[in-house]
C-alpha cells in the first residue's frame, strides 16, 4: 500500500512539474553535457564555448555535419589571388540582429579581435596570427594578405566568428558576458545567459538563411550525466547531447526516446613533459622527486604506450562507444595514415622498454585530467593509472574540474595529461599545428603542445604543407609530420569518441562528426 502511494504521489509531482513548465509547440530545450566559460566568442578556443556561440554569430566558410566538408557561409565564394593573397567574396543583403548591415569592415574587425583579448585560456590567434594585412576591396570583397604561401587559410579562416564592429568595438570578454555586443548574424538573437545554469535564445526572424524551426530555444548546462537522462526522462528537455554510456542500454530500450550517433573527430590523447629536466609530478617509488625526467625518454613513453590497452578502454570504459585509434584522425578525413594501427598491449614488452631505459623498477608519476569535459574523462585516467602502475610505473590520478584543470594546464602545471581535440574542418594539419609543432607563440604554433614535444623535422614540413596549394602533395607533407609525431609519441592516441545524442519521440537530431549540437539540427517529425 505504502509504495503505491509513494508511487502515486511520484507521479503527481511530476505531472504537476511538467504543467508548471511552459510548454510550446515551437520551443525547445535541449540538455548541454558542458558548461561554458564566456559569450565572447573570441575568448577561449573550447568546444562548448563555440556550440553556443554558433546559434548567434556566423563564419565565412563553414564546415558540414558529416565530415567536416568547408562550404559557404557568410562568404559566398572565395580563391586564391595569388601564392599571398586571398580573397572571399561575401553575401549581399545580410544583417545583424541590430538591423545593420555586414560588410568586409566587420569581417577585418573581426580578424583583428582576438590578438586584444586578455588572458585567453587558448588563443584564436592560432588561426589569425599568419594575416599580414587586411585588404578592404569594396563592401563585400575582402583579401587576406600572408608573409609566405599558406595553403590553410580557408580552414583557418573557418574557426573565426564574426561579430559586428559596431555593436561591439571597446567591448571587454566581460562585457560580452553581459550581453554587450552579443549582436551576430546567425539564425538566433542572444536573451540571456545564466551562468552555470543556462542560455537561452531567440529566432532570428530577419535570418538570411533557412528559417530555424524554433522560436525559442534554451541550451541547459546539465554537465552531470544522470541529471541529463533525468531531464531528459521527464521532459524538461527535448533532446541530450554526451549521452553516458552506462545509460545507452536503458535509453535504447526507452520506446519514447530516440538515439542518434556518429563516430566524431575528436582523438582523446594523452600528453607527457618532455622538456623540463625535472618534472613536477615525477617521483620514485617513495615520493621523491627524481633529478631526471624518464618522459624524456622515447623508450619510456613506448612504454607508456604499450601498456594501455585501448581496446579494454574502449569496451569497458566507453562500453563500445568509441573507436580505438592509432593516429590522429578517424578513417577517411583529409591527411589520415591509411596504414596506421592500434598498437596492441604488451605488458611484458613494456617492461623491459623501461628496463632498458635505465628503470627496471619503475618510478612514480601523477596523471591529472578534467573530470567534466570529456565523456568518460575521469574514469579514462583511472584506467590508464592502473595500466601503467602493472608495468612499474606506479601512477595517480588528480581529476579536476575543467576550470580548473585547463587553468593550471596552461601553466605547464603537470607531468601527464589527458585532452581530447577535435578536427574542426576535418584536415589532420590542426591536430600537427597545434599538438605537435614546436611551440611557439610568435608564429603560433603548439598551442595545445602543453608537453612541449619539439622535432624541427615537424616544423620543416609543416611550412612546406603551408606553401603547397597542390591538394595531394599537401597531404603527403602533412601524412609525414603526424607519423612522425606518433613514432616519436608527441602525443599519444587512445581512440576517437562516439558522439550519441537522445531525443523524446517525435524529435529528430542530425548527428555532427564536429561534436556541435546545435539547435537547427533538431526537427520535429
């Protein structure tokens, strides 16, 4: 009797939960796995933070759903004028939620932005710092001028918003935290933004494109997995991005929700300190910080790569729901090794790398990761401990929250560390630019290099790929730099994630390798 009233009274909370909800039939909220950092879309180079800021502001070229494909976006067409200068020819008639007019002024405005923002926890002028010069033709022909040949400037030129100069010229990040200058072109006009708890937005009737389905959306930061499937559960949401694996099982099971996957182009890697001679979490079997680094050491972190075995991670860990990699980028996309293989495990091979590197006994090591930005990212460096600590190298784990975590990463703060990096327009170069050339704030290269992994081989031919326009033979250059990054473990791949989205019934989204869950992909049937 007691659990039928329990029950009862369950189903009454909820009903009156769900009634005291304004419903819409042109509505939608959808469950965001991450929470954000700023609206300034120039602020800090981080997924979550360009998922939302998508719904406002635009790019000139933009990348598909599928692969990553570059195609039209705010500029119409584009070419190369010569070997230093290109030009993008952009859409007439388009306006800012102000009403305004964009023009090639907004779009220098914007490629000028992001060297003046202060204290970026990664920089967008990995993607601007080649621009020499800006060259206003007329009002809707814009030319980029580079020092030297650059082959990328179109897929570089893809991860660059634009925002009004007018609306936010003397604007700060905080002021765009506000809403200040939160004026963009794009299919949805900025309401507010509840830090911590949600961002909600309105349609863009004035939108120059395909009209969005929505009239109101609110993107809702539920970052913990069981408070999504909850939502998502009672209908307070209408569609989950970071589905958990532990919940795929019940959820496909769930007639009223729908799931929807595709294999991203995101590579969960792990990076180690390969520059310091001594490094902070490094120690011998009883504490004491070792005067030598063995992450210095190439036999030391083949090693450390021969003892993580990726396919338990994948099965056990993601339960299946990831690719195990041996490279940078998943099958088919522009620049990936088409022999490339997983390296399998071998404890007892792993064992005698470190022996001959001067440790039979191993020694001690701290891994550090966030433990909210990646799907599975805390339990992924607790496995990978235990992994390592069966070979001799007796690890911890420090997994923080990702404020935090990326703070004290970009510091140079840790000896080991999991990240996860996506392929954006689907070309290999931003994994080998940003990861694996040598690091270098003046040319911008190595930004997400916090190991410091250096061989000038890489950089010799990442400036020929940047100099060669000729498609097949860029590729080669760039097939050759990650080969040898992944030999010499610059960096070291685990897989590739699944991305998984649910939806209540009768909602439809439409799967991005890009991991962007964006609200003119979702439709009602």
């Amino acid at each position: 009797m007691l659990q039928k009233l329990i029950a009862s009274l369950s189903s009454l909370s909820l009903s009156l939960f769900l009634l005291s909800f304004p419903a819409h039939a042109a509505d939608i909220a959808i469950g965001m796995a991450f929470d954000v950092t700023s609206m300034d879309p120039h602020y800090h180079l981080i997924g979550p933070n360009m998922n939302v800021s998508m719904h406002v502001f635009e790019f000139l070229v933009t990348p598909d759903r599928e692969k990553g494909k570059l195609v039209p976006g705010l500029a119409e067409s584009w070419r190369a004028v010569d070997d230093l200068t290109w030009e993008f020819k952009l859409r007439k008639g388009v306006k800012f939620h102000d009403g305004s007019e964009f023009t090639s002024e907004d779009v220098a405005y914007s490629f000028d932005r992001p060297a003046t923002i202060i204290n970026s926890p990664s920089s967008f002028t990995l993607y601007t710092r080649q621009i020499t010069e800006k060259i206003i033709v007329d009002k809707y022909t814009i030319r980029f001028k580079t020092a030297k040949p650059y082959s990328l400037m179109v897929n570089d030129i893809s991860n660059v918003l634009i925002v009004s100069k007018k609306a936010s010229t003397g604007l700060t990040t905080e002021d765009f935290n506000t809403g200040k200058g939160m004026i963009g072109t794009g299919p949805y006009k900025f309401v507010q933004w509840k830090r911590g708890d949600r961002v909600d937005l309105v349609r863009n009737d004035s939108y120059w494109g395909k009209r969005p389905q929505w009239d109101k959306v609110s993107l809702r930061m539920l970052t913990t997995p069981s408070a999504r499937v909850a939502a998502l559960l009672a209908g307070d949401v209408q569609v989950i991005e970071g589905v958990p694996p532990a919940d795929l099982t019940q959820l496909k099971a769930n007639p009223d929700v729908s799931m929807f996957s595709t294999v991203s182009n995101r590579l969960i890697f792990l990076e180690v300190d390969q520059y310091r001679d001594k490094s902070p979490y490094v120690t011998d079997k009883n504490g004491k910080p070792l005067d030598k680094n063995p992450l210095k050491d190439l036999r030391v972190r083949q090693a450390i790569s021969r003892a993580i075995n990726r396919a338990a991670i994948v099965s056990r860990v993601m339960e299946g729901n990831a690719v195990a990699t041996g490279q940078l980028m998943p099958a088919g996309y522009f620049g990936g090794l088409p022999d490339a293989k997983v390296e399998a495990a071998d404890m007892a091979s792993a064992k005698k790398l470190l022996a001959d590197a001067g440790y039979p006994d191993g020694f001690g090591l701290t891994i550090h990761g966030p433990s909210d930005r990646y799907v599975n990212d805390a339990k992924i460096i607790q496995t990978v401990a235990q992994m390592l600590t069966r070979i001799g190298i007796v690890t911890k784990v420090e997994a923080l929250p990702a404020s935090v975590y990326f703070s004290r990463l970009s510091k140079q703060e840790f000896s080991m560390m999991l990240l996860g990096w996506g392929g954006g327009a689907g070309h290999v170069s931003t994994f080998v630019k940003s990861m694996l050339t040598t690091y270098n704030t003046d040319r911008g290269w190595g930004t997400g290099n916090y190991g410091r992994y250096s061989n000038p081989r890489i950089d010799t031919l990442t400036e020929q790929a940047y100099a060669t326009l000729d498609s097949g033979k860029q590729e080669k250059l760039w097939q050759q730099a990650s080969q040898i990054g992944l030999t010499e473990f610059g960096l070291i791949p685990l897989h590739h994630q699944v991305n998984v989205w649910a939806a209540r019934k009768g909602y439809v989204y439409f799967p991005r390798t890009d991991e962007r869950t964006l609200a003119m992909e979702v439709s009602a049937k």
